[in-house]
C-alpha cells in the first residue's frame, strides 16, 4: 500500500539541525569528510530522554499498529511462513513484533536497535513479503536495501537468501572491492531485491547497469554509520532516484543529528520504535577496564589471545593489526587480520576461517565493529581503546548477542585514563575497573589469559577438493584426450559430410 507523498515532507523542520564535526584518530589518520557532519559529544544508552548529540524521536501522527506475539499473527505469505519454521525462527525479537505489522502494511518505519536486536528479518521479511509475486524487468530492481559496508552487505544478504527463495525473488549483492561486471550482470538478469553499498551502485547507475525508478521499499541499514563514513550525499543522491510515493524503512543503531535529515526529508509519518539502544544496556554483557602498565600491555595481550575460545581484538590503524597478527602468529596462537586493506575475497575467506574456529583470533580495525556476526563469541578486547563511544559500543556489539552473555575489555595505560573514563560515561556505561599485571590471577580470571606455546603456526586456506573430470586424471592428460574427442568429431563430420 503505497502513498503518495507531498512536497511538505521536503520542507518541514525540527529542532536541532545537523552540526558540523570532524572525525579522525589520535595516530594521525585523516579525518573522514561528513555532508552534515557528526556530533562526536551525543550518547545514548541507559538514559530515557534524548540525550546530547541525538535528536528528539518524530511524533507519529496515525496510531501504530499493535505489536504481535508470534509470526503467524503477520498478514505474510505462506512460503514466508514455513521458511520460518524450517529457519527455526519461531518468536519474533521485540522490533520485529513491533515494527512488521506496520511495514507489512505500508508505512514507513524509524527502528532504533543495536545490531544483533533483529533488525534485518524487521525489514528483510517486510520487503520480501510485499514484493512477492512481482518480477523485475533488467536492471530495474523493486526494492532496495542500502549498508555501509561490504560485510554487513553480504550479511543481510545471507540472511534474507532462504526467505527470497521462498517466495522465488532474486537478490543482488552490489559493493566495491569485488568485479563489477559480475554485479552488473546480475542485474542486466533481473534482481527484485539488490543489497548495495551506496559508492559501487552509484557507479553500476552511471554506467547504466542500474536504475531505481521502480524501486517502491526502500530500507537504511546502519544509517548512522553510512553518515560517519561520509556516504551522506551518495545516500541522498540514490534516495532522490527511488519512486518518491514509496515506503522507506530507516533502521540505525543511534540517532544522531545527521540521521534526523533524512527522517525529516525522505519519511512520512514514520512509526518509530526503539529497542535496546546500547551495548551498555545489554545485562548480559559485561564492561571491563584493564588498567595495564605499558611494558605489560603487549605480553597482556599476546596472553588474552591464547585464551581458550575465539576472541576478536581491536586496534587503530592497519599496520597495527598486521603486526600484532604477525606475532601472534609466531606466538602459537592461530590468527588472522581483517583491515580495509584487504582484499574482498580476503576478508570474506579470513570471516570464514574466524566462524569455522580454523581461525582463534581475529585482529581488526573498525571494519570489523558492525555488521558481523559470529556465534558464540563471549570476549571483545580494545588493544587500542576507541577516541568515539560510539565506536566503543559497536565493537563491543560483536559479543553478547541475541541474548547470549559476553564481556568487552579494554587495555588502558595510564595516560588514557582520563579520556576511557569520560568516554564511558558517554557510553552510558559503569565498567568494572582492575589494575593487572601480567601473571597475575585478575587477568586469566577476567579473560581467560594463559602463556602461548611458543611454536609458530601458519594459517592456510582450507583445501577444497575438486570434482575430477572423467577420463582425466591429471592436468597432462587432458590435451590428448580433448585432442581424441575432436578427431573423432571430425571423422563424424566427415562421414555425415560424404
């Protein structure tokens, strides 16, 4: 149910417009380029109101519909129903109850969840369900799903894939660092869906590959994030080609003064719901500050990483991360860095290894902090603290998900002190504090630290046998039997020939 939109959308205002800010890190990395910028001061978390930095929620003016107990109560076809049931998905997560019955029926929805609260079946099920039935002329997807990044791309396309099969739609994964040309075939093809990362569509739309005239459900995924990256004007941009009587659903893990100008520009009368704000909140995790003295911090670390479990660590810049992999490696300790830097293929296998347990200790920068999910993870560690609780709060994300417990440590040295306590209390959060000392009890208690084995490991991509063709055994051999058949193929034409 589609509704028409007035130019009154364009132009209406609200207190607390987008302020300028920069970003950047203490280790000299250029500062990211913002359209509205951010406000590196907001918090969310604990609090009720709106909080510094984040902008007052819009009133819905027609009354949401209510929420629903299970996914049988949802107006949603019958493929979408049992593909469900043989996902074994069976009670809705809260923003899911609350929010399907109303996207189900049209209306633009605004979600507030951390990720890991259920935000992509909240839209994924909504848009697949409103679309089925419908085919996709090439190059003209009918809906949309924008993400910040190649990772959380490729995980909201594994998640909706069952359910697309379901209802017989196709989707279409669309980012950067893969080849284009296999991109722009799937969508030459016809896809009903396309899963994209605002640059690389941009670039499939001017090579003429792409067109979202018909796109009628548009959905934000991490909004927030795509501001922080500077995708602000790409963002626009494609949002000003979609059918502008379409549904647009905005879901982001904070609400910051960036994303209220496309609340106010592109939804009308949006239901709004909020579930699980912050990290903070989750009562399953746990917050821990590890006050370390710098000689200790690299045998500290080296340590927590010979834990018994996976373990994902987080540090500042690449070259960081390449580092400490590298002595990891030679430590005993199976890891695996994951940077901007990597290749796509890379990152995808190194995801791989990190899920499967081939790999114990994935050692990343910020691309790891949103959009990956990985089972049974229970230990975050900030080698490097954050400079953003913002940043704090997504890496933390990655552990203590859908209801499993979790605990985040950061690694502090004396003299950032000061700047982990008033990032804290940004964050909303009360950490428990320790001084550690290599050796000691508080660390192997806290997070399960031992001494590595000292005997160097090499990482190696899984082997992955291949089918054998018949009548070849081995490379050599296939000339002369490809060379065989094409004689008896000749002898055939010549003999239907004479």
């Amino acid at each position: 149910m589609n509704r028409t939109r007035t130019n009154d959308r364009f132009t209406r205002t609200r207190n607390g417009s987008a302020e300028s800010g920069r970003g950047g890190s203490r280790f000299g990395s250029s500062a990211r380029s913002r359209s509205a910028g951010s406000s590196r001061s907001g918090s969310y978390g604990r609090r009720p109101a709106a909080v510094q930095g984040e902008f007052a929620l819009p009133r819905t003016i027609t009354p949401a519909l209510p929420a629903v107990e299970g996914f049988a109560d949802l107006d949603m076809p019958g493929p979408l129903l049992g593909a469900l049931s043989s996902q074994g998905v069976t009670v809705p997560f809260p923003i899911q109850a609350a929010t399907l019955p109303n996207s189900l029926a049209g209306r633009d929805v605004l979600g507030r969840g951390r990720t890991g609260s259920g935000k992509t079946l909240a839209f994924g099920l909504a848009l697949l369900a409103r679309t089925a039935g419908q085919r996709a002329e090439a190059r003209q997807p009918l809906g949309l799903i924008l993400v910040p990044t190649r990772e959380l791309a490729q995980q909201v396309t594994d998640a909706l894939a069952p359910y697309a099969r379901s209802v017989r739609l196709r989707l279409a994964t669309v980012v950067g660092g893969m080849p284009i040309g296999r991109q722009a075939s799937a969508l030459r093809g016809g896809a009903e869906v396309v899963v994209a990362t605002p640059g690389r569509l941009k670039d499939l739309i001017d090579r003429g590959d792409c067109r979202l005239n018909q796109v009628s459900i548009t959905v934000l995924d991490e909004a927030d994030q795509m501001a922080d990256m500077g995708f602000m004007p790409q963002v626009t941009a494609l949002l000003d080609q979609v059918r502008p009587e379409g549904q647009r659903m905005l879901f982001s893990a904070t609400l910051d003064r960036n994303v209220d100008l496309l609340v106010r520009r592109y939804l009308s009368d949006p239901v709004v719901h909020s579930v699980d704000p912050s990290a903070g909140a989750v009562t399953t995790m746990e917050h821990h500050v590890l006050h370390v003295h710098g000689a200790d911090k690299h045998t500290a670390t080296t340590q927590i990483a010979a834990r018994d479990g996976r373990v994902i660590m987080f540090l500042d810049t690449k070259h960081a991360v390449d580092g400490l992999t590298e002595h990891l490696l030679n430590s005993g300790v199976r890891a695996a860095a994951l940077h901007g830097g990597k290749s796509q293929p890379q990152r995808t296998r190194t995801l791989a290894q990190f899920r499967s347990g081939h790999v114990n200790v994935l050692v990343a920068t910020n691309v790891a902090a949103r959009g990956i999910h990985v089972d049974n993870l229970d230990l975050v560690v900030n080698v490097d603290p954050p400079t953003d609780h913002k940043d704090y709060l997504h890496r933390g994300g990655r552990t203590a998900r859908a209801g499993e417990s979790g605990s985040v440590v950061t690694l502090v040295t004396p003299n950032q002190r000061r700047g982990m306590t008033r990032l804290m209390a940004a964050a909303g959060i009360v950490p428990q504090t320790t001084q550690v000392r290599v050796g000691e009890k508080a660390l192997h208690r806290i997070t399960g630290a031992q001494a590595p084995s000292g005997i160097p490991v090499v990482i190696t991509a899984p082997v992955v046998e291949r089918p054998k063709k018949r009548g070849a055994t081995s490379r050599g051999r296939r000339r002369p039997v490809s060379a065989a058949r094409r004689a008896v193929v000749r002898q055939s034409t010549a003999g239907a020939a004479a």
